[in-house]
C-alpha cells in the first residue's frame, strides 16, 4: 500500500496525479475567468500539447506522473488540485461544491483503490484542494465559495497540532491558490486587494512577500508550482514575477499553459501531490 506524503508546498515533488486536458471544455461557467472565455471556449488539442509539455518538464526533474483517465462527462477533470489535499498524514480527500465536479470524487476514489494508495474522506461539508495550502504547523484555509465552514470545523479535528488560518475570499476569487501561495521557507506570493488586513498581517507575520497586480492576478502569477531546489514553474507571460523570483534566488522554469488557465487555473491547480520529499 502507498502512502502520500507532504509538510509543505515546496518540498522535492516525487510522485504527483494529473489528467489530460482532451475532454477539457467549458460546459457551465463556474467562474469569473470562464465567463470571459466561454464563447472562445477551450481548444482541446492545444490544451492537450500544453500539458504534455508540462508533464515531460516534471518528469525530466524527477517527478512520477500518474494519470486519471479523462472523461467526457468532467470537463473540468483536469483540475486535480481540488480533489484534496496531501500532508503528513497522507492523502485526504475532499468533496466537490459545484455538482458538475461531483462526480471526480468518485473517480479519484476508484483510481487510488486500484492503485494501492491509502487515502482518508472528509465527511462534512464541502472542501477543495485549491483553498488548503499548509506549511509545516501551520494551515491556511480559504472560506471561499467552494470550501464550507463546517469542513473547515472538521478539518481542526484532524490537524488538532497545527495552527488553523482561515482567509476569507470573496466571491470573484476562486481558491485562495489564487491569490496566496507558498514558494519556500519564508517566501510567500500574493495578490493583497483580495486579502483582508488581518490576513495580510498573519502572512506578513511568517514570509517575505511578492505582491503582484491586478493583470498579473488574472494570468494567474500566483498560481505557480514549488517542485523543490528553490525551482518554481511559472507562466511565461508574467514576466515580471518570474524576474522577482529569480532575484530572489528562484530558478523559474517557464511554461506555456495559456489554453488551460481559460477555465481559471494553472500549474497548482493541474498537479495534485501525491508525495512530496522534505529537503534537509
């Protein structure tokens, strides 16, 4: 039996779970960045080279990448983030808010029984991946429009030993894997008009911050992937950002995936980590 493993958001990523984007559309808008792109809609084969190249960058730094089959009936299955998340404790998965997602819960479940991996379920409410970012004994959560309460209240219970930050979103922003992410001990992204200032202050408490702007929020700057070594992937549009992380000791490797963040994510919201090695 496998066990997932993660302390953090930056640690060596060894073994991650995705899904091909060729079943990729957008059927019913779920947010903002949808409704921009809905009559444009997705172009699979685009889509689908894009995460191919991603998917060979990963595995040329090490990385195992598993596959869930794609399905014509989630067209936002490539999004694997939002199944849940990994920590010390290993693999927990959580449940869908929008009922066109519902049905990759299920999925993921059946993939990781046909695979051996361990795996606990959250019970109550509803909790995405995407709002759950943790950093050794610390858990930021996100009360967005997709992770409830009452989850957050359960959640507690099961990381009783670490300190719970709860960040409130408003509507417009997703996860908070889009407006905050963890880059290295000490090191943190942000997108502050989307924080209140009691967040911003508990962030500040902890990490150095890269603030980025309003465009660079939409092209997803934030929403980059710590793959270990101080190595970040990033989109190359959002110059600017990628030469902050390389002045901050960053190796920043440059990845076109403008086809896929049309739906609203990027690089953190396509990997889900399965495990993660702690560097020393």
């Amino acid at each position: 039996m496998h066990n997932g493993f993660a302390e953090n958001e930056y640690g060596r990523l060894s073994e991650v779970l995705m899904c091909s984007p060729e079943q990729m559309k957008i059927v019913e808008v779920i947010n903002d960045t949808q409704k921009r792109y809905r009559m444009k809609n997705i172009d699979q084969e685009k889509a689908a080279a894009q995460h191919q190249e991603l998917r060979t960058v990963l595995k040329n730094h090490g990385v195992h990448v598993h596959l869930l089959p794609p399905e014509e009936s989630m067209p936002e299955q490539v999004f694997t983030r939002d199944l849940g998340f990994t920590s010390t404790k290993g693999i927990l998965i959580g449940n869908m808010k929008e009922k066109v997602r519902e049905p990759e819960t299920a999925r993921v479940k059946q993939w990781l029984d046909a695979n051996d991996w361990s795996y606990e379920e959250m019970e109550t409410g509803a909790l995405e991946g995407g709002d759950i970012i943790i950093d050794d004994f610390l858990l930021f959560a996100g009360e967005s429009s997709r992770t409830t309460p009452e989850a957050l209240e359960e959640l507690k219970s099961w990381f009783p030993e670490k300190k719970l930050i709860r960040i409130p979103l408003k509507k417009q922003y997703l996860h908070l894997d889009c407006v905050f992410n963890i880059l290295s001990p000490g090191t943190a992204v942000i997108y502050e008009p989307a924080l209140t200032e009691e967040a911003l202050r508990n962030i500040r408490m902890h990490y150095r911050t890269i603030s980025i702007g309003e465009k660079e929020q939409f092209r997803l700057a934030v929403n980059v992937l710590g793959i270990g070594s101080h190595t970040v992937i990033a989109l190359p549009e959002n110059k600017r950002v990628n030469h902050q992380l390389i002045e901050w000791g960053f190796h920043v490797i440059e990845v076109d995936l403008s086809e896929i963040i049309k739906s609203g994510g990027a690089f953190r919201c396509v990997t889900f980590p399965l495990k993660r090695m702690t560097e020393t």
